[in-house]
C-alpha cells in the first residue's frame, strides 16, 4: 500500500507542478498600433479610436486579459459612416467587448466556440444599423460590464474601414478578419445576443492610464508633450466556465464599436504546460505495468 500511495502523491505533485507552470505564464502581448517616438497618427497628432494593446494568460485557473485603449467606458463621439445617408455624422462611440475563441489561436476562426465577456452595460448602442423594417431599432438582449456570455453574437462596427493590408508609413494597422474584402472589415465588436448569461465567474476593472503625445499646436506652434487620457482594461473569466484547459489553444480579440481598429492576441498550446501531462501519462504507464508484472 506504501508504493501505492507513494505514486499517487507522485501524480499529485505533478499535477500542481502542471497547473503551477501552465498558470505561471506571463502576460503577453500584441501591439496593435506602434509608432516610434510615441502613440500617435504620424502627423504629431493623437490616435483617435485606437486598441493599441492586448494580451493574456492563464493564472491560477483563470484566463486573464489586459487592453489599452483610448476609448473610454462612456465612448466618445466620432464619425458614423452608417449615419452619412441622414447627413448626421457624429455618434457616441462604445469601447466594444472582449471576444473569446476556445481552441485556435484564429480568433475570426470559421466554426469555432465563441463567448464573450462585456467590457460595459450596454444594450442597442447601434440603432442607425441594426433597427428593424420600420426603422426602430433591434431589440439586443442587454448585457452587464463584466459578466460573462456563453455563445455570444456580435454586431460589427459603424465605420468599418481599414485592415492589415493598409501598411502606411510603417505602420500596422489591425488584423485581417479573412472575410476576403481588403479594405472592408467585419470585426467582432458589441455583444447582441448570447445563449447564457453567467455571473461570478469573470471581472472587468478599468484604469486610467494616461501617456505622453505631442502637440504641434502648443508653445506657439512649436509643439511640445502632453498628458493624454487613455485607459487600461483588466479582467478576468474562470477557466472551467469557457471550457479552456491550460493546454489548449485560444484567442481573444476586442474592437471599439467604431469597428476601424481592433487587435487580436492567438496563445498556443504551452509547451511548458505539456511536458508535465507526458511525465505524468509516463508514471501511470509505469505504475500499470509493474501490477501487471506483480499479478503474475
């Protein structure tokens, strides 16, 4: 009975010894929007709408996010391509949710899981497009900041221009939703309708995070650095409510609802996470055979 236990208490150790290094990963990051010298649109002036950031880990049984980003949770007003035909061009602008892809590093994957976690309380926040034959808007299930929703649909973007294959000046402009189109997009960005609504099990906090732009404008036209108000936006889901397990595969994604920007992050199988599922799977095998030898 001794070895038995002493091998049980192997393949408990190297269970925590899994889930310890699978959950000690560290956050890591896809940049968005990068321009040497700091954040800015190349002519001095700040980025408007940008996702510049996003990024992600498991940790101690939890998937957990990280996004920066200029909008912040009340939105901000901007062009409405949707709106043109009226002749109204300005709109309030939300942030968008987070999007997450089980078991691809794709997170426009064709056929994929999908959830999403919502990022504010909203409901129809895009009534100039998604409105019924009469023209009232849709009605959209409302969703909370910071809950989770299981098989969740999404609306795209009111301004839906740009994608990675407009590399301007060295830039690098968002990912390619693979929908064909170059210079249209159809990126995931507001939640519209879900199949379940899940509570206590993921968390949405946002921070100011101001940094430094140029203004060519102040010091008599000469220009100089100022503070400008952007916003970092964490969070958290439980891995088993998603279905995610520290050695699969997966993506998040997040737009604003303006839907010109977005940035995606795919995480692949860990390796680290892997290599203690073949000791263990090796000491089991071991343990198998040596009662095989023993019954005979």
């Amino acid at each position: 009975m001794t070895k038995v236990y002493s091998v049980a208490g192997a393949a408990i150790l190297i269970l925590a010894l899994l889930t310890s290094t699978a959950s000690g990963n560290p956050m890591q990051f896809t940049h968005d929007y990068y321009q040497s010298g700091g954040w800015d649109i190349g002519d001095g002036s700040p980025a408007r709408f940008e996702i510049w950031e996003i990024g992600s880990r498991i940790y101690q049984g939890r998937l957990e996010f990280s996004i920066w980003m200029d909008l912040p949770k009340g939105g901000a007003w901007g062009e409405d391509s949707y709106e043109y035909p009226t002749g109204v061009w300005e709109h309030l602008l939300s942030p968008g949710d987070l999007w997450i892809t089980i078991g691809s590093t794709n997170p426009f994957a064709a056929g994929a899981t999908r959830h999403a976690i919502a990022l504010t309380t909203h409901a129809n926040v895009v009534p100039q497009k998604y409105h019924d034959a009469n023209g009232n808007p849709d009605v959209w299930q409302p969703v909370t900041e910071g809950r989770l929703y299981k098989d969740a649909q999404f609306s795209t973007g009111t301004f839906e221009e740009y994608q990675q294959t407009m590399n301007n000046g060295g830039y690098w402009y968002s990912p390619d939703d693979q929908d064909g189109d170059d210079t249209k997009n159809s990126y995931m960005c507001l939640i519209m309708d879900f199949g379940e609504e899940v509570t206590g099990h993921s968390s949405v906090t946002w921070t100011l995070e101001p940094y430094w732009g140029w203004d060519p404008e102040l010091k008599d036209g000469e220009g100089d650095w100022y503070l400008v108000d952007s916003w970092r936006v964490t969070g958290y889901v439980d891995l088993d409510q998603i279905g995610l397990s520290p050695w699969m595969s997966y993506s998040v994604f997040v737009s604003s609802e303006c839907g010109n920007d977005g940035a995606g992050h795919g995480h692949p199988v860990p390796e680290a996470a892997a290599r203690p599922l073949l000791v263990l799977a090796s000491l089991l095998a071991l343990r198998r055979r040596r009662l095989g030898r023993r019954r005979r």
